[in-house]
C-alpha cells in the first residue's frame, strides 16, 4: 500500500510532464471528472466544505482503521483539487492523515496559481479531512 507522501510524490512527477499551467489545469479537469461520483444523498450542509467559493461536499467514512474520502464539486477546476486530496488522504488511518505534510500543493505550484478565494476553498479542504481524522483518532486514543 503506498503512503501519503509516495502518492504526492507520484502527484508531483505526474505535474511535472507538463509545460505551462494551461496544460496542469486541463489534467486537473481531467482527473476531477475521474472522481468516483458522490452519492446525492451525502451533498448535505452537513457534508458542505464552507470558505470555498463553489459548492464542496466530503464525505468520510471509516473502514476498518482506515478513512476514505468521497467528495464533489459543482465547479470543474474545484473538482479537481478536491479530487487530489481525496486520491492522496484516502485510504489512510486517522493518524497518518492528521500528521501528514501536504507538500505536494506547493511542489506542484497549485496554490500560487489558485485566486485567493479558491486558495481558501483548499485550504478549508485540507483542514475538513484533517478534523476528520483527529475526531476519529481520538476516538480510538
């Protein structure tokens, strides 16, 4: 099973092959479309990620000891970003999520190209699957 950071990693080389931010937004359409769909059922207020400037839901839920993410977007580039996060969060334990280190946002260079509101939207993104884990990781301490 690889690790967060093997994924950010194989997130960072995947980045790398293009040459200019046309090209990386493109892939990021791409890779939001091959989000596994979010069930109706989980676009709830509950399930709402606020400070982003599109509609975000996330969804969790544990699996042994083990989180998965779900998640969706009504807006393509957002999509895409939520979309990384999931691939790169998903399928960890509560601890490893809480402790990790998303290095791959600035290896990319996603968030100097995000407006300041999407740059929040990611931001609210990384600390709602964050608060996540820790709930759960101290349920289990």
């Amino acid at each position: 099973m690889p690790t967060i950071n093997d994924i950010q990693d194989d997130i960072i080389e995947c980045f790398s092959m293009f040459e200019d931010w046309s090209e990386k937004y493109e892939y990021l359409i791409d890779f939001g479309k091959s989000l596994e769909h979010l069930e109706e059922k989980y676009k709830t207020e509950e399930n709402r990620i606020h400070g982003c400037q599109s509609r975000v839901w996330l969804h969790a839920e544990q699996q042994g000891d083990k989180i998965i993410f779900y998640a969706d977007s009504d807006a393509i580039i957002t999509k895409g970003i939520v979309g990384l996060l999931v691939k790169v969060l998903s399928n960890h334990t509560a601890n490893e999520i809480a402790t990790s280190e998303l290095y791959f946002i600035d290896k990319i260079g996603l968030r100097e190209h995000l407006s300041p509101t999407r740059a929040n939207g990611l931001l609210s993104m990384v600390k709602k699957m964050k608060s996540y884990a820790l709930i759960w990781d101290n349920q289990q301490a």
